[in-house]
C-alpha cells in the first residue's frame, strides 16, 4: 500500500561539478538532481529541503535533506533505488523514516564545516579539488589564538558579502591543527552567513601568515567592515561534515525557526 511519508536523508557530493546546493533556472545543482531523479522513483514531483545552501564548489559529506513521498517502498529500497538514478558525484549516505513534522533546515540546532589547506612545495594533484594550497608554511598556534575570537555570538557583518541584516549568529567550537601537511579548520556553529567560513579561513589564514593578529581579528568583529576583512578562501576546500539535530515530536516543540546556512 502507498504510504505518505516525511524522510530524512544524509547527502554526500562532490561539489566541483554542481552551482551550489539550491536549485538554479539554468545550472546543475544538487537539489535539482535530487528532485529528479528522486521524482522518477516515486512517480509525483517533490521538493527537497537542505539543512544548508552550500556555494558552488563546497563538498558535503553530512548535507541532511527532508522531503514527503508517496510510495510503498520501504526506506532501504527507496535509499537503493534513488541511488541508482544519480550521478557518481552525489549519493544517498542514509535514508529513514522522520516525525511528519521533521524540516531540516528549520530543525537543525548546529552545522559543522571543516576548511583544508595543502601546506605543499608542490601543488596538490589528488587533493587540487579538496583543499586550498598555500606553498608558504602557515603558523598553526597563532591561527589558533586567533580562532577563539570567533567563540561566542558575535555580529558577522564583516565576514559575509551577502544582503542579510540578521547578521548575528553563535560559533560553539573552532578548532584549528595541521596533521602532515594539512592544516585543517573545523567550526560548528547554530547558522551561518553567505561565505561566512570561508572568509573566516581567509581571515585565520592572514594571522598564519604574520599580517594579522588575534586583536585585529577581534577587531575586525567589531568593526563590521567588509573590505578589511580582505578576500574569500575559495570554495572548495570547504566540506559540511555534520548536522545536528534535537529530537523533534511535534511542531509546537520547536523553538524560533533556525537561520539560513550560506556558508
């Protein structure tokens, strides 16, 4: 018998190949493959709803979608067979049933990115889609010394280039290491803005390199000037790892809708 149904899936991709996460009127998106090839399993239009927007060229390997269907399939073989339908640059992690009620983006209480840097002589061959190369050896304890400042709720206004005027969001945790030649940068936090990580990486990667202190990064919150802040680490050495969710039963449980994701 067909069942109407709200799943929650956990999405990994590729990002060098898709515009972005959200659908676009003349691009490949992840969105859009998903809907497509999810509708042809089903048999009726859906729409998918992602717990964050990445950018062209940002990777996930724990991008949470919700959507409803209408199918007698149960979960696995809907995961199996949705697999089937998309690309080699895009697959379904997980699949299960949710609360009618689950929304994954409104539901998701904390998102988790981490930023690479190849610290190589050398270009990367292998890693050239998955990290930023920086050839000139970076000073991981000042970077950070400097990543505290981030803790906290602060006003990002200086860290996104987006139109938003809630620029207020809640960094929990960023941690800051190199392993081998790979520096790595992991920030959780509840929401973040349009390029938020990205220009943060950039702003890290600046103390790294002697040209910024933890001051001037506090500062630079402080402030909310865009143009200090300097450029953007490019996109794809960004990856959403992680989203988090607290049980949710009923709608009435949850509490102010969560912000957007436009890291």
């Amino acid at each position: 018998m067909t069942q109407s149904r709200t799943i929650r899936v956990t999405v990994e991709y590729d990002g060098a190949g898709f515009a972005g996460f959200q659908r676009q009127a003349a691009a490949r998106t992840v969105q859009q493959e998903l809907e497509t090839a999810l509708a042809s399993v089903v048999g009726h239009q859906v729409h998918v709803t992602g717990a964050g927007r990445t950018d062209a060229g940002t990777h996930a390997t724990g991008q949470v979608v919700s959507t409803r269907v209408e199918t007698r399939l149960d979960d696995a073989t809907l995961g199996r067979a949705w697999n089937a339908r998309l690309s080699k640059d895009l697959v379904i992690r997980s699949l299960t049933t949710a609360p009618e009620c689950f929304h994954a983006r409104r539901d998701a209480v904390q998102r988790t990115y981490e930023y690479r840097i190849a610290q190589t002589p050398h270009r990367p061959a292998i890693d050239r889609g998955r990290a930023w190369h920086i050839r000139e050896p970076l000073d991981v304890a000042r970077m950070q010394a400097a990543a505290t400042e981030f803790v906290g709720t602060h006003d990002f206004r200086a860290f996104t280039i987006g139109p938003e005027t809630r620029t207020r969001r809640h960094i929990t945790n960023i941690a800051v290491w190199r392993e081998g030649a790979t520096v790595t940068l992991r920030v959780s936090g509840n929401a973040f803005l349009h390029r938020m990580v990205r220009r943060m990486v950039a702003a890290l990667v600046r103390v790294g390199r002697g040209e910024l202190t933890a001051a001037d990064v506090r500062r630079l919150l402080q402030s909310g000037d865009r143009a200090s802040v300097g450029a953007t680490a490019p996109a794809h050495g960004l990856t959403l790892v992680d989203v988090h969710y607290h049980r949710v039963a009923h709608p009435s449980d949850r509490s102010a809708p969560a912000l957007e994701v436009l890291a």
